[in-house]
C-alpha cells in the first residue's frame, strides 16, 4: 500500500475494490499521518481527511468535498460509490476536472473510491485510477 501511495498525485483517483465486509478507512487515515521536520524536531502532522458515504442525499457533501479538497490539499474518501450508481456519471465529471492540466489542483490533494464490482462504475473512472483490491 505504501509503494501504491508513492506512485499516487493529486490528479490519479485510488479506487479500493471492496470485498464484503472489508473497509480501508482505517488504513487510508493511518496513512494521512506525516512527519515534517523542521530544525528543532519532528513533528507529526495529520492531514485533514473529509469521509462522505455516497447515498441519497449526499450529492452536495460529496461534491463539496472534492472541491474543497482539491484546493486546499485534503485528502477525500468517498466510501461505497456502488451504492449510488445513479451519481457515477457527476463522479465521472469531477474527475474529468481534476485529470485537466489546465485546472488548479493541489499537489497534495488525493481521492480515494471505495466500491463494490458494479456495472454502472464508469470505465475512465477505473482506466485513468489506481486501482487496489
């Protein structure tokens, strides 16, 4: 996991192929932990971390999220997107926008997926992301 987050940037989704019952928040937030030194001592810092669990109701959260994410360099999980199909195809937008080289993203801003297989998951989504099961 550590190498796959090494090989990650601001503008390459990292999608988790769930299985049932397994959840890589843990882990994801386990990860937002970063040392910085200064000339004094090390400090650990946390990132800031913004979970939305996609359903009904959670279109404006999720793409607040992504938004205000991607502009100030947090870290975004969007968990159990198989949940909301129907919401795939604005997912598939947002991430249009962050993949454009003309647009603003911060370089420490990241997007994790979390889903089940499903058939309506869009195809750029998983061809343009990182994908770990």
């Amino acid at each position: 996991m550590l190498e796959t987050m090494a090989d990650s940037d601001e503008r390459t989704p990292l999608i988790f192929v769930l299985s049932k019952g397994a959840d890589p928040s843990d882990t994801i937030k386990e990860l937002s932990r970063t040392f910085e030194k200064d000339d004094k001592k090390e400090n650990e810092k946390e990132r800031t971390i913004r979970e939305v669990s996609l359903g009904s109701g959670s279109e404006e959260k999720a793409l607040h999220a992504i938004s205000a994410g991607s502009a100030l360099g947090n870290w975004v999980i969007l968990c159990n997107c198989h949940l909301f199909e129907d919401w795939l195809p604005n997912l598939l937008v947002q991430t249009e926008k962050i993949r454009d080289p003309n647009s603003k993203v911060n370089k420490d801003f990241r997007l994790f997926l979390t889903a089940m297989p499903c058939k309506r998951f869009p195809v750029p989504i998983l061809q343009n992301s990182i994908k770990i099961a």
